[in-house]
C-alpha cells in the first residue's frame, strides 16, 4: 500500500509535467540546478520532497502539491501492517525538503546524494508528476542488468514466449520506445503491458502506440468499461482485473466494451484466494490472454473452485456446482 501511494500519479489540480531528460553538473557546494522548462509551469516557488527509491539507486523528488495527496493515501496504512510502518518510518527519517534558490538551484542534505552516488555529473529524468535524480553510472548498470538477465532467461529458455509488464517503468516516450524496440529484437516477446505511467499525456500514448513494434497493453490505464475511448486511441489491447472493475460485472462490461473497440483484451489479477480467481474465470471466453494464477502463488488459500494445471483452467474438481462454484476447504 505504500508503494502505491507513491508511485500511482495523482489527478487534478497541483499536477506538473516534467519532461525529458537533462544532464547537469553540481557545484563545489554540491548544489544542483533545475531545468528551467521544469521552474517556469509554477507560480511560486514549491517545496520539493527528496525521497531515496528503494529499489533502484536514485532520488525522487515530488513537489507538495502532489505529496500532500500522497501522504493522504500513506495516513490509512493500518497500525496493524508492521511492513508499511516500518517503510513509512524509513522514508520519514531519510527524507528532505528543499526549495530552489533565485537561480533555480537545490541543496539537497549530503546523507541523501552519497546514498543515490550523487558526486559531480547529475542525470535528471523527469517522469510527469515527479523527476528523478541518477548517477550516469548507476542509471546505465541498470539498463545493462536488464539485458543480462534476458541473456541468462534465453540460455535455458531460447524460444519461450514472452509477456512484459513494465509496470509504468519507462518515464518517457523514447525510452519506452527503446526499450520495446530492444525487446522486440528478442523474437519470442507477444506484448508489452503499460510501458509507461498511466498519468503520461495521450499524445504521448498516441506516438507510442504509432512507433511501437510490439503491442502495447493498458493495465494501470484501464479500471472500468467509461475508459474504453482513450484506451483504444492509446493501447492495442487492455488488462482488465476483477479487483479494478469492482467485480464480475463490472469485469464483464470492461471486457465487452474492449473487444466492441477493437481492442485485444487479457485478463489479470493481483494475489487473490480461489474466490475472485474463479470468478474471473467464468470471464476467460471474452479474452485473447489469461493471466489469472493469483490463487497458485499463495499457500493459505481458504477456498476451493477453479484449479490451473498446465496452463488450462477448469471447474472439473470444484466441489461447488453452482454460482462461482467456490466452496470452503
């Protein structure tokens, strides 16, 4: 849950774009400046949260507007999950705030930029709502990691189909461009699913869409059937989840709406019990692609209905022959 409220952009008034991605150098005082394309949109001055990325090496910074709303969605972590409280604890205490000077310089507290390798040469990568601060060295190991890792895949696998969830990973149009261009190289990838973050402008989408050498999928893009117009000027196909659309009906309207547009349509879902899996598996003929395994990757399933072997489901040993067909173990 924390995850997700800071990293799901915000809508509404206070949000900014940052675009595109700059190469500065810090001064002796280690102070970095800030694009001016990015100072000008504000009408005064903001204040900028510095917070580490815990998975990858970098610092993001948000300005209060969108942080305020994010902090919102932090206040209802229950004090009952030790994980959220432990990371909520963590970000409170390695965090900055900061404000550009009259020269659109930040100074951000030394803790910070020695964490993300910050010394001299600064890449500054916006991502819409937020902007990121990288080492030049860290941000191309990270690159290089991903091409190691299909390598090490393709050893043991060379032809294996393959689907690709970006999850919002690519910050901007050229990168996702990049990256689905390198991996269409591969031969054996079907589709790549929201490359980029869901709050990206449509003319961005519609570029992509224009350039792109493999399928694109919304998945953060799509929640329920209204979305249908601008996910099918942006995507080729749509992800649709139980959990997003509210339940069965809501899944089965999302999904007709889709395939009325022309769209590819998949289902998917989150780490769910037998419940909402075989739900959604009274849906699977509305769909091209299935991704619905949520209920085989946990070990304290309560339920029992559809069951998943060798890439097919089937309700041949639910015990329950009506309705979801889902009973108590």
């Amino acid at each position: 849950m924390v995850e997700a409220a800071l990293e799901n952009p915000v809508s509404g008034p206070g949000r900014w774009n940052f675009l595109n991605t700059y190469t500065h150098f810090m001064d002796p005082k280690r102070r970095l400046t800030i694009p001016s394309e990015w100072r000008e949109p504000f009408s005064k001055t903001p204040t900028l949260y510095v917070l580490p990325d815990f998975f990858e090496r970098s610092l993001r910074l948000i300005p209060d507007a969108d942080m305020d709303r994010r902090l919102e969605k932090i206040r209802q972590i229950p004090l009952s999950d030790r994980r959220g409280r432990d990371l909520v604890r963590e970000l409170g205490r390695q965090s900055d705030k900061v404000q550009w000077d009259s020269q659109g310089r930040i100074r951000i507290k030394d803790e910070l930029l020695n964490w993300a390798g910050l010394v001299d040469q600064v890449l500054l990568m916006g991502a819409y709502d937020t902007f990121e601060l990288w080492d030049p060295k860290t941000w191309a190991q990270t690159n290089r990691a991903a091409t190691v890792d299909q390598d090490k895949l393709r050893e043991v696998a060379p032809v294996k189909t393959l689907r690709v969830d970006a999850n919002e990973g690519w910050k901007t149009k050229e990168q996702a461009l990049e990256m689905i261009e390198w991996l269409a190289k591969d031969g054996h990838i079907e589709f790549v699913e929201q490359p980029m973050p869901a709050a990206t402008p449509v003319k961005d989408w519609v570029w992509l869409k224009a350039r792109s050498p493999l399928p694109i999928f919304a998945d953060e893009s799509y929640h329920l059937a209204k979305d249908v117009p601008q996910v099918a000027e942006c995507f080729h196909g749509a992800n649709v989840k139980l959990v997003k659309t509210g339940g069965v009906s809501g899944g089965f309207e999302a999904l007709s709406a889709a395939r009325k547009a022309g769209l590819k349509t998949m289902l998917g879902c989150m780490i769910e019990s037998s419940i909402l899996i075989s739900a959604a598996a009274h849906l699977a003929e509305l769909c091209d692609h299935l991704d619905v395994d949520g209920n085989i990757l946990i070990s304290n399933d309560p339920y029992l209905g559809v069951t998943s072997s060798k890439g097919i489901l089937s309700f041949a040993q639910a015990p329950e022959k009506f309705g979801l067909r889902v009973s108590p173990r």
